[in-house]
C-alpha cells in the first residue's frame, strides 16, 4: 500500500496519508477498504493527502470505478465530504476530474476539494462539519 489509512477517534473521519507513485488501482483498493470498515456509515469526512506522493496516475476507467463507490456510499451516507491535499504537479489534474463526476455522479450532499495544505483542507472540513452541526474535526 502507498499510504497509511488513520480513523479519527470518533470514526467519523478518516485521513489517508499518501506515499510514493499513488495508482489508480491503488485508490480503489483504499476506497473500497476505508467503505468496509465503516458498516455503520459514521463516515463524513475523508481526507487524501498526497503532500508526500510523486504523483498520482488514474485512467478515466479508474476515474469511473472510484466516483460510482463513492455514488454507492453516498446512497447509504450522503453527507460526506472529501479533500484532496498536494501540489497541482502530485495531484496531475486527477482532483479536478474528480470533483466535476462526483459533482455530477455521486449526489448534492457529497462534497470535495483541493488544497495545497493539510491545515487548509482541516479548515474547510472544519468549516463544513460546523456549519452542518456535525462532530468537529478533531487535529
């Protein structure tokens, strides 16, 4: 695996720490993992950072793969919300995909974004989750 996948304390929020050349394949696998261990939907916030990546190479066959899991997920548990974290050069355009078919594919209450920083996507899940009145985002 590229990565660490670390739950927060409350199970409500997932930080997947990226390493390495990051594959499509790869990102597939992790989704379907970090789906798994939350049988009871607790999930809002996911949050992939790339800041410690070479770079991240997905085909629009994987692009498709990962947006319908997460259109599945968000049947079941639609208020999530995903940052993407990493320099345009890690995330090689795949976070700007992304955000137009899961805009347009997975549903209104699933929400993502880039950041170029771990604290500028913390801030804005932060922001969310309060405005939401959900549980805040633990550092």
């Amino acid at each position: 695996m590229p990565g660490t996948i670390q739950f927060d304390d409350s199970d409500t929020g997932v930080i997947l720490n990226m390493t390495g050349m990051v594959t499509g394949q790869e990102i597939i696998e992790i989704n379907a993992r970090i789906y798994a261990d939350d049988p009871d939907k607790k999930l809002r916030y996911q949050i992939w950072d790339f800041t410690e990546s070479v770079r991240m190479e997905v085909s629009p066959r994987e692009l498709d793969i990962i947006t319908r899991q997460d259109r599945d997920e968000a049947m079941q548990n639609p208020h999530q919300l995903v940052a993407l974290v990493g320099s345009p050069r890690q995330l090689n355009g795949v976070d700007i995909s992304y955000q137009i078919f899961s805009q347009n594919w997975v549903g209104e209450g699933f929400q993502s974004a880039s950041f170029r920083t771990l604290k500028e996507a913390r801030q804005w899940i932060a922001e969310k989750l309060d405005t939401a009145g959900s549980t805040r985002l633990r550092n």
